[in-house]
C-alpha cells in the first residue's frame, strides 16, 4: 500500500511539474507519511526530481545553446552551492530538521504564489537589469550561489527562484529562462544526490518509486496537458500548499 500512496504522489508530482510547476509539494510530504525520515524524505525528493530537469534542460538545449558563454559560470555556482547546501542537510538531525520543515514550506509556498508577480516585476526593470548585470556581476553571483545552496538544501520552490534571478540578470526570452532554469537545477540537484548518496542519505526503494511515477506523470501530463488549463492545476497546488503548511505548523507548534 506504502508503495501505492509513493507511485500515486509521484504520479500527481509530476504531472503539476509538467503542467504548472510545484510537485514537491506532493511527493515530499508523501515521502514523509510513508515512514521516511525527514532528512532522507527531502533527499529522496531531490533523487525523485532529478530525470524531470535533466529531461526538460534536453528538450530546451536549443534555447539554452545561445547562452554557452554563460554556463560555465552558472554551472560551477550551481555545483558549489548545491554540494554546499546538501551538506548542511546532512550535518542537521532529524528533529532539527523536522522544526525547519513548516518554514521552508512556507517559503517556498509564498514564492509560488507570487512568484509571477516578481518575475513580472524584474522583467519589468530588465533594461536596467542589463546594465546592473555587467556592473553588479559578483552580487549576482553570490546570489545564484544562495540560490543553489538553497536548492541543494530543499529543493520545493527553487525554479521559481531561478526564474527571479534569471529575470534580475537580464534575460527577457522566457524559453531561454526556462532552459536554463532547468539546467541550473539539474546541475543543483545531481550534486546534491551524489553528496546523499554518498553517506547513504536516500530511501532508493521509496525514492525510485516516487521517481517513476513522476516520469509516468511527467510524459501523461505533456500528451494531454490541453485537457487541464494550468490555471487550474496552479489553484490547486495554492490551496494544497497552503493547507499543508498549516498542517506541518500545527504538528510542530500544535
């Protein structure tokens, strides 16, 4: 039954990933009801994850092509922070880590919700941003690396942030933003599993089941993403997310 619940969250997972973006907020908590531990749950989320970006970075390599000059940088910040924030996860206990849980769901709730308004708001100032890029490059910098600590800390929530920040640099093609959004978070992510696995930090049977539901969802949901309008499915994560931060609260603080 454990495996069900894991296949179905995978399954929904990744078809919000497909459709509108937000599919932790599903296979991470599931991980957690299932009997995982805090810690390995949000590595296994990352494991789960990981096929959606390296595929869709893939499907984008076209747009992302232009931008060659610029990925070696963003590369090497992603690796770092990545490997940088999995490592601080796995320096933190279980219940520690349990106490953080309601916040970071919080946060990365919030960004979902308004994260169109801020992408909108730097998209806005883009011109600017162009100018502000060559003379503040190293504030950028530091900023992608915070980024990608974040990311290989707890993955919910992070290619809106990337989407923020690709906006603050400049870009104004949004599928160059979504290439490389995508590249940066499977840069963040492959460093983080492999830092995880190293000290035997994933549930791989759990991890792998909500992974190949995520696939399944992913591919069912591209095929008939023109039956679901993603206003929809966003409404749904908002209420879901919101609900389920609450409900994390209320378990810590309760």
């Amino acid at each position: 039954m454990t495996f069900v619940l894991l296949f179905a969250a995978g399954l929904l997972g990744g078809m919000i990933n497909s459709l509108a973006g937000g599919g932790s907020f599903v296979i991470f908590p599931a991980l957690l009801f299932a009997g995982v531990p805090p810690v390995l749950a949000n590595a296994s989320n990352t494991y789960a994850c990981l096929p959606g970006y390296v595929t869709g970075a893939i499907g984008y390599w076209k747009h992302i092509a232009p931008h060659k000059g610029r990925l070696a940088l963003y590369c090497a910040l992603g690796l770092v922070g990545g490997y940088l924030g999995a490592e601080a996860l796995m320096r933190i206990s279980d219940e520690m880590f349990a106490g953080i849980i309601p916040w970071l769901m919080a946060f990365a709730v919030a960004i979902y919700i308004f994260g169109q308004r801020i992408n909108r708001f730097f998209a806005a100032r883009s011109v600017g941003s162009q100018r502000a890029a060559r003379a503040g490059a190293a504030g950028l910098s530091a900023l992608l690396l915070a980024i990608s600590f974040y990311g290989g800390f707890f993955n919910a929530g992070l290619g809106i942030v990337l989407l923020a920040w690709l906006a603050l640099a400049g870009f104004e093609d949004v599928h160059a933003m979504n290439g490389l959004k995508l590249l940066i978070s499977s840069v963040i992510s492959v460093v983080a599993v492999m830092r995880f696995a190293a000290t035997g930090s994933i549930a791989w049977v759990e991890g792998s089941v909500a992974l190949a539901g995520a696939m399944v969802g992913g591919f069912a949901a591209a095929y008939f993403s023109h039956l679901v309008p993603a206003k929809v499915i966003r409404g749904f994560v908002i209420v879901y997310g919101v609900g389920l931060t609450g409900y994390f609260f209320w378990g810590v603080y309760g």
